[in-house]
C-alpha cells in the first residue's frame, strides 16, 4: 500500500483520470512540463486571464531554481475528447512546517514562494473554464490524502478561480477567500498620449516633474555629466546588466533597512534564467539611467499582452538624490505610450510614489480551501473569526 510520501512525489501514481463533462484532467511529469513550453503558451494567449506570472517561462524558471525536498510539482492539465489542452492549473505542494511543528503538506500556485506573483489564475478560455474547474476541484478533491490545504494567494479579482468559487464553492468543502491592504495593485491605463496624461497632473505638479527630468539631462555648464536613458537591447552582457540591476536593488535594501524579495542566490537565478529566456522576445524591459558610464537607477518590467508591469527597480545614493527613480518611471510610463499599450501595471504594494502615478487600483486575493473533516472545519471557523477581529482592530475609529 503506497503511503502519503510516495502518493505525492511520484506523478506516475496517477490512478483513473478525472472526467467530467468531458474534460479529462492529469497530473504530468516534469518531463512532460518541461517540454510544454509551445502548447502552454499558447492556451495561454487565449485565456480568461493572460498574465505574464503564467507564462511556461516564468513557472519554469521557478520550478528549476527552488525545487527541493520539501517542493513536490503538481501541475494538472485538462484536455477534451479529442486530446486538445483546454485548462492548465501550475499547482506544487509545499511539504512545510508551519511554526516549526507538524508538517502539512499545502497545496499552492507554483511561484508564489519566492517570487511574489500577482494576478494569478488557473489557465483555460471562456469556452472551457467553467467544465475545466468542475472537473479539477472534483480531481483535487477526489485526492484530498495528498494535501491538508489548499492556499492560493495572489489571485486576480475577476479571476474564473473567484469567479466560480463566488458561485459554486469548492463542493463541500470550507473556502475563504480575503482580500488585504498589502494586496492592493495600483494601475494606470494608458488613455490617450503622455503629453494628454501629464495634463491630468497640476501645473505646479507637471512643472516639478519636467525640472527634475531637464536637471539629470542638461548639464548647464555645471561640469557634471549628462545623464543617459538605456533600455538594453543587446544580449552581449545581459548578465552584466542583470548583475547591476541586483546590486542596485540590494544595495538600497541595505540602506533603507528594507527586507527585499531579491535576496538570496535562488531569486537571483530564477529571475536571471526567466530573462535569458524571454530576452529575444522584446517582452523583457530592462531600463537604466547613467551618469556617465556609472549606473544611478534601474528598473525591471515585462512588457506581455499589451501593457508594461513593473517589477522592481534598483537606486544608487546619487540616484535618489537626483530623483532618479522618479524620472526613470516617468520615461517608462512614456515609453509604454509609445509603444502602443493600454495599461501600466505597478503590481502589488500600496507604496505612496505609485499612488502619485495614478489613483486606480485592482486587489489580489487570498483563497484558502480546508478539509471538511471536523478538524477542517474548526481552522475554518477560527480563520474567519480571526479576519474579522483584524477588521475591527484596523479600522479606525
């Protein structure tokens, strides 16, 4: 008889799949997701929601930079009668041990540890997302002895996850969906041109703004040197740049005090690897500012399905001085007009420079399914208790 360990790590132990309404659903290997690149992207282009934390690149990435002993891949595809892929749900089970005690194994989205995705979903278009979901809750659930929870965190607001948990629940079983401050993603959409954006901005506003860009890029005489805008279009030293990029980031980190998601030799493959991978396909916008030949600030975006998403930036101590990060964003938000697309996504984080940028703002969500065993329950019960005390105690008065 296999036991839990064996039922979870060995994707070949599979049983009969899950068929409903004609959408049979399976667990694949890692072999078989490492060759998936062509047809996951292109189910990909069609779904409900199409964001880049979903592309093959960036879960692949992912996979190949954190798995260890306590990550088990748990990756289920759909497909209909006639074999065609229809839905795919990029699942691991996290074997971890919260508090340090009793080991649980959770069910989450593959790369939301370490790598702090937004918008995420589960991938199917509209023709199939509501049969794909029926027939992988009832395939998760039929196998409910290979995980204690499942946590989904980063959902997207009009997700067909929330969308259909909204409607139908998860079967039988206690679901909790929140939404937190920290979950705020604060978007603008690209209306018009720049020059029609800036004048959304007060005078005294557009007038600060325009100085602190002709300060970094005229010189008047001062003897200092101009500053330069580079997007970097050669692969010839992409590590370098990328390189630069880290020690930027990390370097403000430290003077600041702040505990930053790039740490750590892992991160830093993982994104290195999701760059090198994209790099030749234009969706990879690595931007920098120079003073000279030395670099004062950068910032990290993907540009996928028609609008730019900024991911992280780095600022030396004479950058900030100069209001370098300001002016930068500035020259992206402008460049993203110019290149035709109709949003500029600041992803998560309520920071106040972005809020400057824009007033608009979409949340993530965190879904948490439990057991419907009594244990299930009482965690359930307690959790909503729990949230709703941290509503009362966070209002103000």
């Amino acid at each position: 008889m296999l036991n839990k360990f064996e039922m979870i790590t060995n994707p070949g132990i599979r049983g009969p799949l899950a068929q409903v309404e004609n959408i049979s659903i399976e667990r694949i290997s890692e072999d078989t997701f490492r060759g998936m690149r062509d047809e996951w992207n292109s189910l990909l282009e069609k779904s409900v929601t199409n964001e880049f934390f979903l592309l093959w690149e960036w879960v692949y990435s992912w996979w190949q930079s954190f798995k260890d002993h306590s990550k088990v891949l748990f990756i289920l595809i759909g497909r209909n009668l006639e074999g065609r892929l229809v839905g795919i749900a990029p699942l691991f089970i996290d074997r971890s041990k919260p508090g340090g005690f009793l080991e649980k194994n959770i069910l989450r989205f593959c790369a939301s540890v370490g790598a702090c995705p937004d918008h995420i979903d589960f991938i199917s278009d509209i023709e199939h997302a509501d049969s794909f979901l029926k027939a992988l809750f009832k395939y998760v659930k039929e196998r409910g002895k290979q995980w204690d929870m499942i946590v989904l965190d980063g959902v997207k607001e009009d997700s067909i996850i929330n969308n259909y948990l909204r409607q139908n629940g998860f079967l039988d079983l206690p679901v909790s969906r929140t939404a937190d401050s920290d979950s705020l993603c604060p978007y603008l959409p690209l209306e018009k041109d720049f020059e029609g954006y800036l004048k959304s901005f007060s005078a005294k506003t557009r007038q600060t703004l325009m100085r602190k860009r002709r300060a970094l890029f005229e010189n008047k005489g001062s003897g200092a040197a101009y500053a330069r805008f580079e997007i970097v279009k050669d692969a010839l030293d992409l590590d370098g740049q990328i390189r630069q990029l880290f020690i930027l980031h990390m370097e403000r980190a430290l003077r600041k005090g702040i505990k930053s998601n790039y740490e750590g030799s892992k991160r830093y493959n993982f994104h290195r690897g999701f760059i090198h991978s994209l790099f030749h396909t234009g969706k990879i916008v690595l931007a920098f500012l120079y003073r000279g030949s030395v670099p004062i600030a950068s910032y990290y975006c993907i540009k996928h399905n028609g609008k730019y998403s900024y991911y992280q930036a780095g600022i030396s101590v004479e950058g900030e001085k100069a209001s370098a990060g300001t002016v930068l964003l500035s020259l992206l938000i402008e460049k993203a007009f110019e290149d035709g697309c109709s949003e500029f996504d600041f992803l998560r984080g309520s920071e106040e420079y972005k809020f400057f940028w824009t007033k608009k703002y979409r949340q993530n969500y965190l879904i948490e399914i439990r057991k419907g065993d009594l244990a299930g329950r009482l965690s359930h019960g307690a959790h909503m208790v729990f949230r709703k005390l941290l509503k009362v105690f966070a209002s103000p008065e």
